[in-house]
C-alpha cells in the first residue's frame, strides 16, 4: 500500500485543473500552509477518496466540486517491489477502473484487473490493495490531534474506541456485536417457547374443562337429538316417496306423450313420402313424359290426369301442415314434462341429501356417542406432543445460549482484547517514553492494563487535571507520534500521514522539539508525514512545502521542494 503518486480533478474545493502529488519514497516532512476553507482538508482527505470513493458526512455525489461536477482522482500504488496497481475513479457520475502490472510498464487495457476475472473493483481494493476497511484506513493516514485531545482525561469509552482502532480490534468488537445480536435473538426464541409452551398448556388446560362439559352436555341432549332425528328421518321419508310417486306420474305421462309422438311422426313421414311421389309424377308431366312409363304423349286425357295429381298435392300440403300445427303442441308438451321431471329429481336430491345426513348422524348418536368428544381428547394429546417437542428444541437453545454467553465474555473488553491490549500496552509505553524524552518533557507518562494514564515526576504521580494546557498537548502529541511509530511497524507499507493543526497552542520550544521527532520519524521510517498548518513554520525542518489557495473561487497548489533533511 505505498502510495506513489496522485492526480486529482473537480474533488471538493479544486477546480478542473490537474493537481498531481509525487511522493517522496525515502519519505520527509511536508508542510502544507493555507488559510482556512482554501481546501487543505480537501488536500488531507484525497488517499481516502482514492481508494474508497467516500468521505464521512458526505454522500458520494457531493465529494465532487459542486460546480464543475465530473471529480477525477487517480493514483499508482506499490503492493510489492515488482508490481504496481493504478486506481482510476470517477465521481458524479460513478465509476471506477484499477490496472495490475509490472514496474516499468503503463496501465492499459491489457492489464485491466477486470479482464482477469476481477468483478468487484472495491473488494479487490480493499484486500489486495489497502488490505484494511474505510473506517480503519480513515483513522491510520488522516490523524489529527482534536482526534486525540486531551486524550489523558477522556472518558473510558472514548478511548476505548481510539484503542480499538489502533490495535484492530475492530474485528473482535464485531464479533462482540454479532455473539450479542445472536444472544437477543436467542433470548427473543427463547421466551418465544416459553410463551408457545405456556400457550399450550393453557390450551390443555382449557380443553379438559370443555370435555368435561362436552361429556356432561351429550348426556343431557343425545336422547332429546335421538328423538328429534328421527321424527325429522320420518318427516323426510314420506316427502321422498310422494316426490317419487309424482316422479313415477310424469314419467309415465312422458312416455305417453312418446308413443302418440312417434305415431304422429309415421304419418308426417307417409305424406311426405306421398308429396314426394305426386311431385316426382307432376314433374313427369311438366316434361311431357307418362308418370307410369315415363313415355311422351299428347292426349287430353293425361291433361286430366295432371290436373287430379296437382289437386292431390295441395291436398296433402294442407295435410302436412297440419301436422306440423299438431308437431309444435307436442314439444311443448315435451318441454313441460321434462321441467317437471328436473323439479322433481332435484328436489329429491335435496331430501335425499338431507335424510342421509339426518341418518348419519342418527347412527353416530346411537352407536358411539363419546366421539363427539374425540376431536378435543385428540387437541389434548397432540398439545402434549407439542410441549414436549417445544420443551426438547428450547433445551438446544438453551445450550446455543450459555455457549454465546462464554463468548460474549471472551469478546467483552474484559476477555481477549484485555490480552491483545495487555501485550502491546508495554510497547506503547516505551514509545511514548521515547517520544517524551526526545520532546524533552520532564514527565513521564505510561497507560495501565485499562488503559488510564499515570503521570510521575521524579517519581512522584501527578493529577492529570493539574497539567496545564500546554502540557497536555505535548502529551497528547506524545501519544500521537507514538501511534504513528507503532501503526508504522504494523503495516510497513504505509508512506503517508496526515496531522492536521497538530502545533496549535504549542511554545516555540515545543514546536523546535516536535518538528525534530518528526523529521527523525519520516527519515527513519521513510514515511511522507503531511504537517497541515495555517502559518507558517521552521522551514529548515520540511523537505517539501505545499502553499495551498484560493484562484478564480477554486482551490489550487504551489510545490516546492526544499532542501534535504539532514
């Protein structure tokens, strides 16, 4: 994660002209001058947009200069001595693009990591990248002292939280968190059975006393309903047999009708077959031709002949629809009949249906009366099933519960981080013994397994609130190079700090024998130690200064290289 380089465009205060920033690989100490709101913070906070696109207390769309819009940052980072990753990101709108390759070549498509199978630019950056979450990252680079003050007299908690983060143990406390969300919801389940069973047997209990009252009541009634049923059985039977009688009636009348139908329908069929034989020997006429042999012929008498055939036809017609008059009153009749049948049969169904059930329950009655209380005897019995199902499942939670109580107490600040803190709080104090010599501080300060501040002189303890407030910032500036040795030692790679306003409300002196520590500090550990600050200060210290201002309402940069460090 050593931070090479970075560009920047329309990011927050800074316009659209290119700002670039090359950092020093041996490291050194930079100081960045500016009045306030000319875009220093901006300026501080650009590691963190780069590799995370986000800022806190900024949705994305804002990290953008307001006017211009279209924010560009890019960077080239060294995750090992051959190999390089460039992160190109885009804001308002979104986008994002990370190049993989060797030392010595360029980014271009070819070595586009998404070519390789990479999917999630973000995850890659996160853990082959910077290998550590936004809100640890935010906290490493970016350190200010109103981050850290009067870090000797702050409350447990907040120290607590700036310890967590220093020593990662963010992890632990998310664990913590997950152990504690799993009791609740356990606890939640738990008392969900406890309830249910509860529930249950409340529901036994009330089942019991309605089957005793069940039992007493079919006693009472099961002679009255006996009766009853079979009055109703009679009632029903004798409407069953007259609706079949009439049933029989209308059937025998249908079939009646039937036979007078089919008679009737011989003699429409005779005269048509008659029509159709007087018009078959009309036609013969008409052609000039004998009906009987089909011969021509010219006498008067076949004129006769015609004539009666003719006379014969209208006779039949007259006949035929007469029929057809008749034909009409039969369907109607037809019609009749068969809505009388279905009247009849759907109302023998409804009785029929209604006997049966009668029956049926006649037959419960007389045969096995306790049944009717079956169905709560069986609710009985299955509610006990139930409980004792419940009772066997909330022993496994029981068990999940006492065994996220042993790990909610392994993660609590009493468990393993109270180790962790135990084995580097004897490293902390050793830097921050050396960082007090080296500011020349007549006090010597180190912090117990909780994490609460002894204050000796000539061994002698002293009352923290007795400091004065010059004091307490050089002991909280003592703490923080202290961090930033250790947080070096832990992750080597890192190149970069940022410490905003760290000398305000520091002597002269004070500020010659910060500036020293942190030059050692930067030439030791070849880190770019960033000191951002609204005057100006001892040049000789800095290997580069950066004059940061206002041009045309946007922000904008002057580096100068000064000389080198001793």
């Amino acid at each position: 994660m050593k931070l090479k380089n970075i560009q920047w465009r329309n990011i927050k205060s800074y316009g659209n002209k290119l700002q670039r920033i090359d950092f020093d690989d041996n490291g050194g100490l930079w100081m960045v001058l500016g009045k306030n709101g000319n875009g220093k913070s901006s300026l501080l906070e650009l590691p963190k947009i780069l590799y995370y696109g986000k800022l806190d207390g900024f949705k994305k769309d804002e990290i953008a200069n307001r006017l211009n819009r279209h924010g560009w940052v890019k960077g080239d980072v060294q995750i090992n001595p051959n190999t390089i990753v460039t992160i190109e990101r885009n804001l308002s709108p979104q986008d994002l693009t990370v190049y993989k390759y060797n030392s010595g070549q360029e980014p271009s498509e070819d070595n586009n990591i998404g070519k390789a199978g990479v999917k999630n630019y973000q995850d890659y950056i996160d853990i082959e990248v910077t290998g550590l979450p936004y809100h640890i990252f935010s906290n490493i680079i970016s350190l200010s002292v109103n981050d850290f003050k009067s870090f000797i007299s702050m409350t447990p908690h907040d120290k607590r939280v700036i310890i967590d983060k220093l020593f990662t143990m963010e992890i632990i406390n998310k664990m913590n968190w997950l152990v504690k969300t799993d009791l609740r919801n356990i606890k939640i389940d738990i008392d969900l059975y406890d309830k249910e069973i509860a529930s249950l047997q409340g529901s036994i209990k009330n089942a019991k006393s309605e089957l005793e009252k069940l039992k007493q009541k079919i006693n009472e009634d099961s002679t009255k309903r006996v009766e009853l049923i079979s009055k109703k059985l009679i009632d029903y039977k004798k409407k069953y047999d007259i609706a079949k009688s009439k049933l029989k009636q209308y059937e025998d009348k249908y079939e009646d009708i039937k036979k007078s139908y089919n008679i009737f329908i011989q003699q429409k069929s005779d005269i048509n077959g008659e029509l159709r034989q007087l018009k078959h020997k009309i036609d013969l006429y008409n052609k000039d031709k004998c009906p009987t042999c089909e011969t021509s012929f010219e006498a008067k008498q076949y004129e006769i002949l015609k004539g009666n055939l003719e006379e014969s036809e209208i006779k039949k017609k007259r006949e035929l629809e007469n029929i057809l008059e008749h034909e009409k009153k039969y369907n109607l009749a037809f019609l009749k009949v068969k809505e009388g049948i279905n009247t009849i049969n759907n109302y023998i169904i409804q009785v029929k249906s209604t006997y049966n059930s009668y029956k049926k329950e006649l037959e419960k009655l007389k045969e096995d009366s306790p049944k009717e209380y079956k169905s709560i005897q069986s609710i009985i019995s299955n509610n006990t099933k139930n409980i004792q199902k419940r009772e066997k499942e909330k022993e496994t939670y029981d068990k999940k519960y006492k065994y996220l109580t042993i790990l909610e107490e392994l993660y609590s600040d009493a468990g393993i981080k109270k180790k962790i803190l135990e084995s580097y709080l004897p490293t902390l104090n050793k830097e921050i013994e050396y960082t007090l010599t080296e500011l020349h501080f007549p006090y010597r300060l180190s912090f117990n397994n909780n994490f609460e501040p002894n204050i000796e002189h000539l061994g002698i303890p002293i009352n923290v609130e007795t400091l004065s407030t010059g004091e307490k910032k050089r002991v909280d500036l003592a703490v923080l190079i202290s961090i930033i040795r250790m947080l070096k030692r832990k992750y080597p790679n890192l190149n970069i700090f940022m410490l905003d306003e760290v000398l305000s409300s520091v002597d002269s002196d004070g500020i010659y024998d910060i500036l020293g520590l942190l030059q050692k500090t930067a030439h030791e550990m070849m880190i770019n130690i960033f000191v951002i600050n609204h005057a100006p200060l001892p040049i000789d210290y800095f290997k580069y200064k950066i004059d940061v201002y206002k041009r045309d309402g946007f922000s904008d940069l002057i580096i100068e290289k000064l000389n080198e460090e001793d």
